[in-house]
C-alpha cells in the first residue's frame, strides 16, 4: 500500500503523463501560485495616503496617542497585515495638524496628538464605515480590498486545477483551446493593472 501513491504522493504526476509529460508543467504551475498566494498576507501591505489618515483620525478619536503608538495600533489591528511606515504616518499627522483636524502636545517628551472639535466632526462622519485596517488583508494599494484577500487564491487554483483536469483528460484540440483561454485571461489580468 506504500507505494499507491510513488514518491509524488498525491500531488505528483504520474496521472498526467509522467514527470515530463504535459501535466508536470500545469501541476508546476499550480504549486507555484499556491505559494505565491501562501506568502501574500506575511507582507505588510502598503497603503495609500487616504487610508492613513483616515486610520489616524479613527485611532484619535478613541483616544490621545503619539505617531509610534498610531504605528504599533494600525500593526496591532490588521493583524501584522498593514504596518504604515514612519515616513507616512508622521507626514499624515503634520498635514492634519495643517488642515486643524489635531494638536500636538508635549507630553512626557513625546509629542501625542489627540482630534480638536473640526476633527472630531470628520472622525464621527467615518465612524459608520469600516476602519481602513479591517480591509488590510490583500486587495488593492488604494485600500478598497474587498474579497480579494480570499477570493484570488481560491479563483487561481480553482483554475489551475480546471486546467490540470483538461491536462489530463482533454482531448489535442481540448487542451488547444484551453491554453488559448488561460493566456486570455493572463492578458486580461495585466490590464487590470495597468488600469490602476
């Protein structure tokens, strides 16, 4: 019984026609997306300068804080998904402090910056919306991340492995055509982006 498998185990790819055969390409191909996807969510995330400041006006409105402690918050709330650098945060704060959304103030030697009356109002009229770490865990840079996070993995390898079924059981013209739809559809994913 040992050897049902051979040393591929169930992954392997005995059942596609061999290791050179034209399903070890495919069954390639999905272990690499599988790992893309399985080393996403470690990297922090950047982004944009809105959904800074509107992170930094959420967290004062709960209560004074000083830039690292807004950092270590955001950190804290996204579950290591989106850690704002210094050079963000510190800016964002200046620039609220611009616009006389926040004072700063002196304390204990750190300057903590808490929300002045004007941005209060602005933080209470986000209130209703999700916090902008709620949405941190992979979409887009803009911050709208949505589905993302779950549902493009899941859509890869649910392609992938439509792809590795035609592989294996698809007729010369099946696999043709297949290969017509998957570079489609790679063509299709790029210009997303560049549409961003």
């Amino acid at each position: 019984m040992s050897g049902a498998f051979g040393s591929e185990g169930f992954g392997g790819f005995g059942g596609l026609g061999g290791r050179g055969g034209p399903g070890a390409a495919i069954w390639e191909a999905m272990e690499q997306l599988r790992s893309a996807f399985d080393q996403r969510p470690s990297a922090p995330t950047r982004m944009a300068r809105g959904d800074v400041r509107a992170a930094v006006l959420a967290l004062l409105a709960e209560q004074p804080m000083h830039g690292y402690q807004i950092i270590h918050e955001i950190e804290e709330r996204s579950g290591g998904a989106w850690k704002p650098s210094a050079g963000s945060v510190y800016p964002t704060l200046q620039l609220l402090a611009d616009e006389g959304l926040i004072v700063a103030e002196e304390l204990r030697g750190r300057k903590t910056y808490s929300l002045t009356d004007d941005g209060r109002e602005v933080a209470d009229e986000a209130a209703d919306r999700p916090a902008p770490w709620e949405g941190s865990g992979g979409g887009t840079r803009e911050g709208e991340r949505g589905r993302s996070h779950t549902a493009l993995p899941k859509a890869g390898m649910d392609l992938a492995g439509a792809a590795a079924q035609v592989a294996r059981t698809g007729t010369a013209a099946q696999v043709d055509a297949a290969v017509t739809v998957l570079e489609d559809a790679r063509r299709k994913l790029y210009a997303i982006l560049a549409d961003a």
